[in-house]
C-alpha cells in the first residue's frame, strides 16, 4: 500500500493564486510530481492569501500540524521552505514537532 504525504501549498495573496512559480496549481504539480516518483499519495492541506509570517491564522497549516502529530503522515512535502513559514521561530517549532513525531520534511 502506497503511504500518504502531507503536501502543504500557500500563497500570501489571491493575485499570487495563479501566478509565478508559486502558485497553487505549480505547487500542486510539483509536489504531485514528487509523490509519484515515490509511490506516496498526495494529501493536500492548502492556505491561500495568507501570510507567511505566523502560522497561527493559518488554519490548513495546523491542521497538518495535527495530523501529523496524530501519527496519520509521517511525510510532509512542500516546494520551498518559505511556504511553511518565514518566521524564525514557527520554523524552529516546526521542525521540532517533526523530529519529535519522527515526521520528515520532504
């Protein structure tokens, strides 16, 4: 049975929704991309016109955090490390829930 990767996209506005590289739709092929190489499954979890600042109002992004924490991914994909966060801090939280989960960022 193929296992299940939390795949998180973000985009900071709605005009970046479609553009640049980016976008959704490219985040989402990307990943796509990487979990068929792999024969993992896609689960996507996607915060769209929302800051990359804090993690707090973004309510995709806790809820993978959670998932994760439950035992239910023990793989989370993401095209750059920018669309977790950009704040120092949430990152290092972040990674510490990983390593404490035994979750690895893909």
């Amino acid at each position: 049975m193929n296992e299940n990767a939390a795949c998180y996209v973000r985009v900071s506005s709605s005009l970046q929704a479609g553009e640049d590289k980016y976008s959704i739709p490219e985040q989402k092929d990307i990943l796509t991309g990487i979990c068929t190489r792999n024969n993992w499954n896609p689960v996507f979890f996607e915060d769209i016109g929302i800051s990359g600042e804090t993690i707090r109002l973004r309510p995709q992004l806790k809820k993978m955090l959670k998932a994760c924490s439950d035992g239910i991914f023990k793989k989370v994909l993401v095209v750059d490390q920018d669309r977790l966060t950009r704040n120092i801090s949430d990152l290092q939280y972040i990674k510490d829930s990983f390593i404490e989960n035994n979750v690895s960022l893909v």
